[in-house]
C-alpha cells in the first residue's frame, strides 16, 4: 500500500497583499498561500483552498433556511462575501445588501462587492441592522469577537455559519452561552457544499448562529430552532406520530398505502 505523505501542520499568513510591493488600486488579488490542514478534518488528505476561498455555493437554500427562522429585516452587511453567494440570495429575498471582502475573486455574482475591506479595520455597525456571512474558518472567533463588539454597541444583529459543534466549545462561551444577545441555532439538515467537484462530499453539519439586535431577558434562555427544510417538520405538520429514523430518509417520497405486516403508509410534504 502507498503511503502518503506527511502532512504539514503550520499557519500561512492571514493577509496577502500582493507581491512585496503596494497592491494595484490597493486591493489584495485571490492567491495561492501555503497550504493549511484542517485539524478537524481526520483522515482527509486535502488542503484548504487559498485564502479560504470556500464559497456558500449552497446559499440558494442555505438564506432561506434562516430567513424562515429568524426576522431578518432592515440594512444589512455581508463583510466577507467571496463571490457573492450569499448576497445574491439575500438580495433575491428582497433585503439590501452591501457586498465587502478583502480580496477580489474572479467570476463574482453580483458586480458591487467592494474589495480590499479588512473586516478588523471596521470601526463601527451604524446604519446596519444585520450581519450575515460566512467568515473564514481560521479566523472565525477573531473576526467574530470584533463584529460582536461593534454590533452590540450599535445594536445590530449578526448571524454566522458555523459548523455545528462550534458552539459547543468551553474557549468559546463568552461568544456564545455567555453573551446576553446570543438567541440561538438554526439547525441545517442537510450538510452544504463547499465545491462543485462531485467527489468532494460534505464531511461538516451546520448551523446558523444567531445574536440578536437587543440583549434577551436573564429569565429567557437561548433558544434551538431546525430549519424549515427538515423533512421530519412534514410529521409535525400532518398531526401524525415521528416517524422511524429509516422513515425519516424517505418523507419526500409519496408511497401509495399497502395492506399487510410490517409497511409504513409514506408522509406526504
């Protein structure tokens, strides 16, 4: 058997502004870096894409599923916004959107993301009501203790897509269980694709993590909500028993009844 090679386990820089001299029209272009493994990712013998450039391919139903969940209304800023996912469907659901990320990919969604933003250098969430992004994973709690500062000074809320386990992290309870605007999950049933290559399956549950506008009540927890794509929800909604985890696969299929032992009558959607 071909043993494979050792992996390498260091940090590239996390900014890249050109090659040694200013950048042209002073913004940083998408570009390769050492690579970078993901500790979480056991036994995947990839790196992580430059710049962690993982783009929300999967928004079309990923924004949908936190609209449907949480009232997202008002000005809303998407401070690392890649290609351009994420803006497109939150756009196509009629918000306003400003469109910001450090570097200029190629082939973007939408024509107005403003490129060469550093969201550490944000000084202030004025004139915003929401923040949606996917920030990138290795500087995911940096870039989320900053936002969180600034929103809860100008009374904004932000809503994160993290990985669902992320908030189960002791290091991490003064971003999450401890902070009084932090509301809650949303959980996604379905695991996001983070590339078009049909041979990279998605290995990661996720979630939304939602901080809310104004601080909640002491007396009133944080609360956990599934998105509205769960097919169990049809159960629900239909009055009838939760069905069997092996049921649960198939609720989108319509199966006629059958008489005889042992057959479950299919939910309808």
């Amino acid at each position: 058997m071909q043993k494979l090679p050792p992996r390498n386990s260091f940090s590239p820089p996390r900014r890249l502004i050109g090659d040694g001299g200013p950048p042209p029209n002073g913004v940083a272009q998408a570009k390769p870096v050492a690579p970078y493994r993901d500790p979480a990712m056991v036994g995947s013998n990839y790196d992580r894409l430059p710049n962690e450039g993982y783009m929300t391919i999967d928004a079309d139903w990923i924004i949908p599923a936190l609209l449907k969940g949480v009232p997202i209304e008002g000005r809303i800023l998407e401070p690392c916004a890649g290609r351009g996912h994420m803006v497109y469907a939150l756009r196509q659901a009629g918000l306003v959107v400003i469109a910001r990320d450090l570097f200029a990919y190629p082939d973007p969604l939408v024509a107005d993301i403003e490129s060469g933003c550093d969201l550490l250098d944000i000084s202030t969430l004025t004139g915003f009501d929401w923040v949606i992004t996917n920030l990138p994973f290795k500087d995911q709690d940096e870039f989320l203790a900053h936002l969180l500062r600034l929103a809860t000074e100008a009374g904004c809320g932000v809503a994160v897509l993290t990985r669902l386990e992320w908030t189960s992290a002791q290091a991490r309870r003064f971003l999450v269980h401890d902070h009084p605007n932090f509301a809650g999950n949303v959980l996604l049933t379905r695991r996001p694709r983070w590339s078009e290559d049909e041979k990279a399956a998605p290995r990661h549950n996720f979630s939304w993590s939602v901080w809310q506008p104004e601080p909640r009540p002491a007396s009133r927890p944080a609360w956990l909500r599934f998105d509205q794509f769960t097919r169990a929800s049809a159960a629900l909604q239909t009055g009838r028993r939760l069905p069997t985890s092996r049921s649960v696969t198939r609720l989108h299929r319509e199966r006629p009844e059958r008489e005889g032992p042992n057959l479950r009558p299919g939910f309808e959607e």
